[in-house]
C-alpha cells in the first residue's frame, strides 16, 4: 500500500526565516511526487511535479527537491503570503496504477 | 490556472435529498477524480474514471456513484443525503491516465446536510 508521511504538522515562522517541510513516502514504481499549496475552504493549487532521484525545482521563494525516499520543499525568506497548507502526493504503477495518495499535509504560518 | 469548475460552491440540504455535484474541465484530460475532505483532514479518493464510459471507486468507501458520459463531464450523485455525507468535495483531472502528470483540482463544493 502507497504512504505517504508530512512532517512536521504545523510550522511557525517568522517573515524572512527560512525552513522546510519534508514529506517520506513508500510506493512501488513512481510515476511522480506533486507538492500543492492549499488555502482554507479553496481546492489545492499545484506547485510542482518530480520524478527523479536528484531532480529539483524552483518557483519564487519555494524550491522542491526529490531523493528515492522523501521530498523536500524549502522555502526561502517567506512572507506572511506564504501561509497555508502544504500537500504532498504521490503517484505510482502496480495496483495503484494512475491513483494519487495524499500526505495529510503540513499547516504553515508565516508571522509578519 | 486550471479550468475546472464545480457548482455549486456551497450547499445545504435536508436528510434524505437527492443531490447531484457538478464538475466540468475544458482542458480535455481523460482522468478525472473525486476526493472527500473533512476540515483539517487529508484528501481521500472516492471516485476516479480513465476516461468516457469508465468509473472506478477510490479508496475510501463512499454511498456516492458517478457518472462519465462525457469528456468534459464527471457529476457525483448522492441519492439520499444523511449528516454523515457533511464534507467538502474536490472534483481533479489530470492528463495522464497513467497518473505521471499532475493533477488540478476545482474549487470545492462544501456540502452540509442537516
């Protein structure tokens, strides 16, 4: 069965401190890591897909990064802007073939 | 931005109603899904189709049934509502059938049931 794990759950930062999320998982055959930004009461917004063992990418002050047994999303000097829930998912062949498995994401707030 | 739209957006309807959400994409993807989440709970599957004439239940059981007679379109029906249907449901769809693209998702539709 496919996991995925986000940690930590809840992270607190100030405006400008640097920090980031990590999200483990366990699947048989990748197919691809997707990490999105969720706001209260609104449908997730995709950030970025990986597929590769050391593939990275980068989109203002975030920055995803991919190992063959977790994923890291950096966030470098965030604004109060950047407050909301981050969600990692998954998608991988075998019986899981096409599905996408969701970490129970990761609440960020950003203090001015 | 993504172009997939659900309606409505909120809705509050008494036990034992028939209701039908609504969820439409233009971008002509084949996969579509339909996920459940609770307040400060994950996304689970309930419901995902490969493209026109095929549905699938997801991971979480669920009394809902879908239907994909076309393309473009993927309602989710609930024949009888109780208060433990009471949940938001995000309508995705993603290129890919075979799940290697990303997935955009609409906006949600909150439903409560009293």
């Amino acid at each position: 069965e496919d996991q995925v794990t986000q940690s930590p759950e809840a992270l607190r930062l100030q405006e400008g401190e640097s920090s980031s999320l990590n999200c483990s998982y366990t699947v048989s055959g990748l197919r691809g890591l997707f990490w999105y930004r969720q706001d209260p009461g609104k449908g997730p917004e995709f950030l970025f897909t990986l597929y590769s063992a050391g593939e990275e990418k980068e989109k203002e002050r975030l920055k995803a990064t991919l190992t063959k047994k977790e994923s890291f999303l950096h966030i470098t000097a965030p604004k109060p802007e950047d407050s909301a829930t981050y969600l990692c998912a998954v998608s991988a062949g075998g019986t899981s073939y096409g599905k996408l498995t969701f970490g129970q994401g990761t609440i960020l707030t950003v203090h001015p | 931005e993504a172009d997939i739209y659900q309606t409505p957006r909120y809705l509050v309807i008494g036990t034992g109603k028939k209701i039908t959400l609504e969820c439409s994409q233009t971008m002509g993807h084949d996969k579509m899904y339909w996920y459940q989440q609770d307040p400060g709970m994950e996304l689970h599957l309930i419901h995902y189709s490969y493209g026109v004439n095929s549905t699938e239940k997801g991971d979480l059981s669920s009394e809902s049934t879908v239907s994909r007679i076309r393309t473009e379109h993927f309602p989710l029906t609930l024949e009888s509502a109780r208060p433990s249907h009471t949940s938001q449901y995000l309508c995705a769809s993603s290129k890919s059938p075979d799940g290697g693209t990303e997935a955009f998702f609409g906006q949600g539709t909150r439903l409560t049931v009293v």
